[in-house]
C-alpha cells in the first residue's frame, strides 16, 4: 500500500480518478482464504448458555433439543415487584404449530430487570420471544414497553397494538463487558411489559470482527461497541435450515421470498460433505454451516435471450441505521477453476467488482465470506438490495451466484437499534433525552446529508430559545409545524409520554423553519415557471420566487424521481436548520405537501463568487477589497460550521460556485446540505466516496479517504488562488504545468514570482505586503498534510490582517476602492501582530 500512496501523491490531482478505483477494488478484495481440507464440523460449547422460558410451569424442551428452563427455578435472575406469570389458553396450546416457548410469559408492571452472570466477556446473542397471549386478567395486546441493556436499547416502545399478534423473534449480539448482563424491560406508563422466553448465549470470539470495510468511504469501521441486530438470515437456494442443523442454534430462512424476479435465479445444490473450509481456520463452520455453503442461487439459464442481467434480493431496511451485510459464497457451479467472475452490488452500488472465487480460495466448493457496511446514506425508500450480476468485462459464460446472506442492523450514537432514545432516558423526556436525541439526530444526518458530524463535539441544543428567532414571523404557530414536523416525528420519534415535549419536540429542536403551503409556493414562483429557473443541480431545479410583500427567495423543489427519499429530505432539512449563520446561506422554511420536497431559502442576488472573478463577461470583475472581504465572509462560515455552535460539520464541497454574494456581496457559504447529486451509474463509487469536486479535493483526503475539516481548508486554500488568479481550479485545455491551479500557483509562489499570474484586473490594486499575506493563507491551506494546514480560524486572521494592510495602505495612500493604486512599495508593518516576514514587493511587474 505505501508504494500506492505514493503513486497516488505523484499523480497530478487531475488523474485522480482511476487510482481512487483502484484502491476501492484492492481494498474490497480481501484475500482471505487458502485451499484447503474439509474440516470436521465444529461443536460449539458457549461459556455462557442461559435459556429461559419465563413464566413456566416447568423446563420446556424445544425441537432442537435444548432445554429451556423454567424462571422460578433461577429467580435470582429476576428482579421485579411483582410475580406476575400467566399461561396461554388451552384452546391456543394444542391448536397450534407454535413453539411451546410461546406459551407462557411472564409479565411486568414496572421496570424489571433480568441479570445473568457473564463468565467470559464478549459478544453475546440475546435472542428475546414475544407473543401477546391472553388470560382471563391479562390481554398482552395491549402492552408497550422498551427493552434495553445496560448499554443498549433493544426496542423502544414496542407494541402488538399495530401489528398482527403473531409470534415476534428478534436476535440481537452485544457486548457484554463487565461479568454481569442485564436485561430491563421498563413498560410505557399505565401499560405492562412482557416476555415469553430468553436466550443469552455466549458467541465465538472470531464470529463478528472488530472492524469492518464501509461501502462508500472505504475505511475501516470499528464495531467493537456496537450492539447488533440480526434482520435477515437467509439460505439462498437451499431450504429452512433450524438451530437443529446449526450449531449456533442460529436459523436461515429460504431466500425465494426476497427474490424481486424469482425466474431470474436457479437454485444449485452440492451434497453439503463436498464444501470445503480454509484449512488456515479462518473461515469455520462456526461461520455458516455447510449446509448454506452447499446450496445457492445462480443466473437462470432458461431464457438466454439476454445473457446478462443481475439476480436482485429485496429486504426492508430502516432509514437512518448502518447495516453490516455479510455474503457467502462458494463455487458449487463451475466445472474448471477461473471461470466464473461476478459483481456484487448493495443498494445499487459496487460493492465487490470483478469477484473471482477461483483465486480467492484456490479451489472449487471452498467457502468463502465478504463483510460490508452499508452506510445509513444508500438506503433509499427503505429498502436494502443485493444484487449479483455477470461482469460485462469478462467474455465467458455468464454466471453469478450467492450461496447466504446475513443482514444486520448496527447500533446508532444513541446507543440503540430502535429509534433516537439512548438507554435509561428512553422512558423518561429530559434535557439529557434531548441531547441525546438531537445528537442521534445530528449524526443520522450527517450520514444520509454527507456533512460529517463529529461524535466528539456536543451540540449546544440547551440554547432552544434562540430557535424561534431564526426563521420568519409567522402568522399562527399551528401552521408552522404542520406537515413537515408531522413527518419528521413519525420519522425521529417515537410517542412521548409526558404533554409538553410534542411542542418543545417540534418547534425547536426539530424546527424546520417556516411552513410553505403548495399554494403559497406556487403563487410564489409563478407556478414554476420556467423563465424563474436560477439553478439546476442533482436534487432538482432552483427557482427565484417572490412573497407577496416582495421578499425575494431561492425555492429549491426536489425532484419527484430523484433518489432522495422523503426521509432523507427531513433529515437534511432538520440539519440545515439548525445552522444560522451571517455568512451561511439561511434556510427559510419547507414545503412537503403533495409529496412535494421543496426548501425555501434567502435569495442571494448576486449570485456565485465565481461570476464576479471570471467566465461571465456582463459582470465587471470585483476589486481587491471586495475579494477579500469575500474570502473573509467564507471564512467566517466555515469557521462556524467547524467551530461554531453547529460545531463539527465538514461542508466537503467548498469552491467559488458555493460561495454566493447577496445584494451588498456579502458572502454566504451555500450547499452545505443539498449538493449530493443523484449518483449516475459510472460516478458512484466517486460521489458517495470521494466527494466533492476536482480541483479542490484535498489529496490527504483522496489518499487515505478520511475527511476531516482540514479538507475544507485545503479546498478554501484553492478558492484564495481562484480569487487572486482568476481562473478555474481545473482548466484542461492549458498546458500540463498549468491545468491544476493549486500546483501551478504554488510554484510561482516558491519561485517568489506569484506576481506574474495575479487576476490583470486587479494586480494594479494589491499591496504587496497585504498580497503576501494572503498568499501565504493560500499556500499553507494546500499543504500535503492535513496537519500541515491552518485551521479555519488562523485562515480567517491572515485574511484580515490582509484587509489591515491593504486598507491601511490605501489611507496612507488617499486611494479608495476600485481605484487603482500607484504606489506599491513595501510598508512598514511592525506596528501589526505576528508580521515577522520580510515582504517582497511581487506585484511591481505588472
Ligand atoms: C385483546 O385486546 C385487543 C386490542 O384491544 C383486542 O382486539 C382483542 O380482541 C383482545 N383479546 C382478547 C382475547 O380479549
Ligand atoms: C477485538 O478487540 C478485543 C479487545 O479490544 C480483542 O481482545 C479481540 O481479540 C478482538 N477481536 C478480534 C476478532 O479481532
Ligand atoms: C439437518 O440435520 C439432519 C440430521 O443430521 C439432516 O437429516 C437434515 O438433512 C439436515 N438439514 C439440512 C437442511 O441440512
Ligand atoms: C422466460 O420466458 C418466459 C416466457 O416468455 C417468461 O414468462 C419468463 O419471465 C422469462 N424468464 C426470465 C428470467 O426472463
Ligand atoms: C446490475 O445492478 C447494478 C446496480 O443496480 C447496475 O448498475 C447494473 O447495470 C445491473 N446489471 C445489469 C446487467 O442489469
Ligand atoms: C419508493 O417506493 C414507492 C412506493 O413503494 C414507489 O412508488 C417508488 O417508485 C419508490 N421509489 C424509488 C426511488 O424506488
Ligand atoms: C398570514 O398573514 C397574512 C397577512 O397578515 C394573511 O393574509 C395570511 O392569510 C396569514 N396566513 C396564515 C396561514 O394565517
């Protein structure tokens, strides 16, 4: 990898593109496994094995063979006020199929806690069982309750009440790190809690890794502290394999009913004593069975009328979590070695170009597994697919195949799997509920909005009241929160449980700004009209519209077939809000009726920074001054989106079109939410890894895909040479040495002749000494190294002191903007802070 790093630092930026592909492809492509003898089934004997079926009689054997024990029998467990256990009706017990753990449950009127004695800390399935039963006194319909873990919430508000009372499983693996494990079931106020049976089983150390490879960002995850939940298990092509045939006691489903096009697949069947594991023991039974090794589902060979089309599985997946996906494969359709390549893809993504299980397991029917997380971001209307399809590059028989599927949801910030409450505040609204609702919040949109939010810094959500003055008068307060914070709640929230939060919820720390009726915005732009067009980019088309009184706005209307979701949308929205700021773009308010995604903003009637320095020949180009209050005014709202009360967010795409300039130009940082463009299919490894635009990328960022806000100040540092030069970032129709402007500019700058490049409508203007200060921001923002790079806050102080020198100059000198200046000679500056530079006088050429 360091001789890729540096190829990759030697690259001109502009060439950047193929060597970030190659890097996504090494890193996906993990080398696992050797070839190997098949080994002997493993038995797992777990350190900890407690099985419980709460509120029985008796111990209750179930088809696998283990016995479940009954509660009373290990009470100590058990802490509750009252002993409350009831028993299915007869009529249910010998009708149905049902599991007999379903039979019974134990019942909960107040908060109860199981603990179980943990001998060896680790990661350890919690497998819980619910089936609403009824008694002559109890109807567990109607409960709602939450079940947590010291650290974890399992469910929040979980009910039957909507839901058919069909038996629920839910599996979970958590770390248990101290020697005690508790279980808390906490029921809703005036409701009861309850439970049927209990499985709390220690898990193989090596089954879950501690980091896994994220889609989309390529860097490594750490898993280690997050609970997860497992939603799917799926044997593809084979039938239902029980905790019977697995000794993990884990169960796989058949994969047919996920199938989008079931004709698209064909099942393939080995005996499962031919599947071969690793012999370097990397991949165990433990992993998966043989018998998911042996089955699998590949392209239909039926209809061969078009050869290459991909076999797709859709799963539900909740909008706002990441997923960990893990695929098992093993070639049990070949007949020779290296004749079968395929791409795996999630959510619409590569996720595994060109696999070629040939090499990777130096065999034929060797198992074989890939972990993936899915970032909360690719999932779109709830959905998670999983697609495999023939690579097009490859000329051979086309084939594609997937032998299981394990899908499982990973614990947000909140420390939950269910919802926004963190553990022990679920039932409870406080202050601290909030933080840590707006703090889940705050991440989840960071994911889905591609502004990065640094878990670190807090929030100030405390400063609620300042929320309201935000946004625009408003007529009546019924009307402000209507239909965006109605979706927003079912959205982010559960119920509440004390009166008082629902406002407090929705007005400010879930504000949205203004509500926008259609009509209103409809009158507002004329009904679209396209003569009002300002802007068109991924999320839809931008158009000026105007209020009744003549406030100008910049209403942004989503496009109805673009992939960003509704959900997606409020997050964003919810972000947005909450970021108020002189030199930020504000956003004024939402509009969601009809389905309609449209975001009211302030207008900036002078448009992008860009249009004032170059390209636009109707537009005389700004004078110096003017340039560098600009630059001043983009500095000052990044450093407030790094540092400010919004603190941590990375707006990724800084460059002179998001810099907009409102009727006194005034700049304001703009795009920071809505600039993700829908991803075209050759562009999305691009956009969703590397985003951002060429030019400006920073290469730290580009090398080791780890962005932090040291890559807004490198793109800023390329804004500062664009304002001094007047040219665009990347011009490839210049010569070699010249089509990337941060290295062309730079070496001038070493050769101390930066002078011979300044923009000639404004190099008559420039101090020197305030030039040198300016361009000394600009070169340490390009630094190699993040580290290397002021932070925003030390840019913004060069910037001003830059204006110091140059205003005082231009008293000195009796000059004033616009008016070119005569004399250039170095001034003395020792009366100003930190000035220990000697000043060459660069601008005397021109
Ligand atoms: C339990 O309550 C639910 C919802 O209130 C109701 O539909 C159901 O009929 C009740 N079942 C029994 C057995 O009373
Ligand atoms: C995960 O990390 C823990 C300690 O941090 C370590 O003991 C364990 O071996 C690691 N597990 C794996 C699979 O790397
Ligand atoms: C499960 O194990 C039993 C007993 O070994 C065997 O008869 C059965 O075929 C197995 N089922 C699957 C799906 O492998
Ligand atoms: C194969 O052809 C039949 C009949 O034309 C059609 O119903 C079926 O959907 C096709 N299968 C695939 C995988 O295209
Ligand atoms: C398979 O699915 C991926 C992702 O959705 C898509 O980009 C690709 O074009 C599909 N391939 C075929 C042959 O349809
Ligand atoms: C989202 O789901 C709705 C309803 O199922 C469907 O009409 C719509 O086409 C889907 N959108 C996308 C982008 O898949
Ligand atoms: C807001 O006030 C204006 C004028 O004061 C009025 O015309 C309009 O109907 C009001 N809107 C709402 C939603 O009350």
């Amino acid at each position: 990898m360091p001789a890729l790093a540096i190829l990759a630092r030697s690259m001109a930026p502009c060439k950047r593109v193929p060597m970030f592909l190659i890097l996504f492809i090494l890193s996906i492509t993990r080398v696992a496994t050797t070839n190997a003898i098949a080994s002997k089934v493993d038995r797992f004997v777990p350190q900890d094995n407690y099985l419980l079926s709460c509120g029985a009689s008796a111990a209750v054997q179930v088809d696998d063979g283990r016995t479940f024990r009954s509660d009373p029998e290990s009470v100590s467990f058990l802490s509750t006020l009252t002993d409350i256990k009831i028993a299915a009706k007869a009529s249910l017990a010998s009708a149905s199929p049902l599991s007999p753990l379903y039979l019974d449950a134990r019942v909960f009127s107040d908060i109860s806690t199981y603990s179980f004695f943990i001998s060896q800390p680790g990661r350890h399935w919690i497998r819980l069982y619910f089936l609403p039963i009824t008694d002559s006194q109890y109807n567990l319909t109607t409960a709602t309750f939450s079940v947590s873990t010291d650290s974890m919430v399992l469910l929040h508000d979980f009910s039957f009440i909507a839901s058919p009372p069909n038996p629920v499983f839910r599996e979970y693996l958590v770390s248990a790190q101290g020697d005690n494990l508790k279980i808390i079931f906490t029921p809703k106020k005036n409701s009861i809690a309850f439970i049927n049976a209990i499985e709390v089983v220690s898990a193989p150390p090596s089954l879950i890794p501690n980091t896994t490879t994220r889609m989309g960002p390529q860097d490594q995850f750490d898993i280690s502290n997050n609970a997860l939940q497992v939603v799917y298990r799926l044997n593809m092509g084979g039938a239902l394999v029980t905790s019977f045939n697995d000794t993990l006691g884990r169960t796989w489903q058949p994969d047919a009913p996920f199938l989008k096009l079931e004709a698209a697949a064909e099942a393939a069947w080995v005996p499962p004593r031919t599947i071969k594991y690793p012999d370097d023991k990397t991949l165990t039974p433990l992993i998966a069975p043989a018998s998911i090794y042996s089955t699998a589902q590949q392209m239909a060979s039926t209809n061969i009328t078009n050869a290459r089309f991909n076999i797709t599985w859709q799963m539900v997946a909740e909008p706002g979590f990441r997923y960990l996906i893990r695929l098992h494969f093993s070639d049990i359709v070949s007949k020779t070695l290296n004749s079968l390549y395929f791409n795996v893809y999630i959510n619409g993504m590569m996720a595994v170009a060109n696999l070629d299980l040939s090499s990777l397991t130096m065999g034929l029917a060797v198992a074989y597994y890939k972990d993936l997380i899915a970032e909360s971001s690719s999932i779109i209307n709830s959905t998670l697919l999983v697609q495999v399809g023939p690579n097009t590059i490859d000329s051979g028989d086309p084939n594609a195949i997937l032998n299981g599927l394990e899908i499982m949801k990973i614990s947000n910030e909140a420390s939950s799997l269910d919802g926004l409450f963190s553990p022990k505040t679920s039932s409870e609204v406080s202050k601290t509920t909030l933080t840590g609702i707006a703090f889940a919040l705050a991440a989840t949109a960071a994911l889905a909005v591609v502004i990065c939010y640094r878990r670190n810094r807090k929030p100030e959500w405390q400063r609620t009241n300042s929320f309201h003055s935000w946004f625009l008068p408003l007529n009546s307060s019924s009307s402000f929160m209507s239909s965006c914070s109605r979706l927003s709640r079912n959205r982010f929230g559960s119920t509440r449980t004390k009166s008082g939060f629902s406002s407090v919820f929705a007005s400010s720390a879930y504000g949205l700004g203004r509500y926008f009726t259609f009509v209103e915005i409809q009158k507002a732009t004329k009904n679209f009209e396209e003569k009002g067009v300002i802007g068109v980019g991924g999320f839809g088309k931008v158009y000026l519209g105007a209020t009744e009184d003549g406030t100008q706005l910049a209403i942004k209307r989503g496009n109805p077939s673009s992939d960003q979701g509704m959900n997606e949308f409020l997050t964003e929205i919810q972000m947005l809000s909450k970021l108020r700021h002189r030199h930020l773009v504000s956003l004024i308010g939402c509009c969601d009726e009809n389905n309609e995604m449209i975001l009211v903003y302030e207008f900036m009637s002078n448009g992008p920074l860009r249009d004032h320095l170059y390209g636009d020949t109707n537009i005389k180009p700004i004078s110096w001054k003017q340039r560098l209050e600009v630059c001043i005014g983009a500095a000052k709202g990044l450093h407030y989106l790094h540092t400010g009360s919004a603190q941590g967010i990375i707006h990724r795409d800084v460059k002179t079109t998001n810099i907009l300039l409102d009727e006194n130009f005034v700049a304001k940082v703009a795009d920071f939410g809505l600039s993700k463009d829908a991803p075209s299919l050759e562009q999305t490894h691009v956009s969703t890894a590397v985003k951002g635009s060429f030019g400006y990328l920073d290469p730290e960022y580009f090398r080791r895909q780890q962005l932090t806000d040291k890559s807004d100040v490198y793109s800023f540092g390329v804004v500062l040479f664009e304002v001094l030069c007047a040219r665009p970032a990347i011009n490839p129709a210049l010569p070699r040495d010249q089509v990337n402007l941060a290295e062309w500019a730079r070496t001038w700058h070493r050769k101390g002749e930066l002078g011979k490049i300044i923009d000639p409508n404004i190099a008559g203007q420039i101090r020197s000494d305030s030039l040198e200060m300016f361009a000394e921001a600009a070169e340490k923002c390009l630094a190699d190294y993040g580290v290397d790079r002021p932070t925003m806050g030390d840019v913004l102080w060069k910037l001003e002191f830059a204006l110091q020198l140059q205003e005082k100059g231009d008293v000195v000198d009796g000059t004033s903007d616009g008016i070119a200046m005569k004399s250039l000679e170095v001034t003395n500056v020792d009366s100003m802070e930190k000035s220990g530079n000697a000043i060459p006088s660069y601008v005397q050429g021109r």
